[in-house]
C-alpha cells in the first residue's frame, strides 16, 4: 500500500497541490486490486486498445486515432477504455490505494503513456479540462525518472 501525504514544510495551497509518496511494500490488496482492475481491463477491451494505437507507425494524436477509428466505433471505444484503465490506475497510486513499486513492476508505465500522450493532451485541449488524464501523465513522468 502506499501513503499520500501533504508535504507540511509548504504553504498549505501548495501543499494541496503537491504529494509526497511515501512507499510501503505491495501487500495483498494491492494484488487483490491489480487482478480487479485487470479483469475490467480485459471486459472493456482496453488491452485491445493498446494494441490499436501500436498499428500506427507513431503515437498518433487525437485527429489521428479519430480518423482511422471514428467516435462511437468499438476500436475508439477500447482506445477510450485503455486510457481509462492508465487515469483509474495512477489515481490509485497518486491517492495511495496502489502500491506504485509494484504497478511500475506490472506495467511499462512510461512506455504506455507514449502511445496515449498526444491522444490524452488532445482530449484535455478539446474538452477544455486541464486535469483530464493528468494522474497517468504524473506516473509516467515518475516512472521515466524512476
């Protein structure tokens, strides 16, 4: 399990707006919420839609993706359903739900996040909502580093 802590040493706007990660070892929820979030991974198709977006040459961007598979089409649907599956599981982590040791262990968090980037920042720019997506975009930023 991990703990999410405000940092005390920042004002406390700041420290609504910044974590500090403190890692405990995986436990047995947290497999208990892997093997939950991989079961609805595999009924949403989300792992379908990771293997759509590796047919591109590139990471597409939102036009892209659209273009090839229009809204409302089943492909768009499991490209939806993986981005869904990257946000739900780095907000586990972020909120301390999730050992993040062990999702980095599991998945190629940074690597994922490459193929959906463009698609995720596409999606915040056409909605308008600057934290679409933004809990994948900070676990892969931590994994990159990490």
């Amino acid at each position: 399990m991990t703990t999410t802590i405000p940092d005390q040493t920042l004002s406390a706007q700041t420290a609504a707006d910044e974590v500090q990660i403190i890692q405990t070892p995986p436990s047995m929820e947290d497999a208990q919420l892997i093997v939950q979030l991989q079961m609805t991974a595999a009924m949403t198709g989300a792992f379908r839609g990771f293997d759509l977006l590796q047919l591109f040459e590139k990471p597409p961007t939102l036009t892209q993706a659209l273009k090839r598979y229009p809204r409302g089409s089943e492909e768009q649907g499991q490209i939806s359903a993986f981005l869904g599956l990257c946000e739900t599981t780095a907000t586990f982590v972020r909120q301390g739900l999730l050992n993040e040791a062990l999702v980095n262990d599991l998945y190629a968090i940074a690597y994922a996040w490459s193929w959906v980037e463009k698609i995720a920042k596409g999606h915040r720019k056409e909605s308008g909502e600057p934290r679409m997506f933004e809990n994948a975009e900070w676990l892969a930023k931590r994994a990159a580093t990490a």
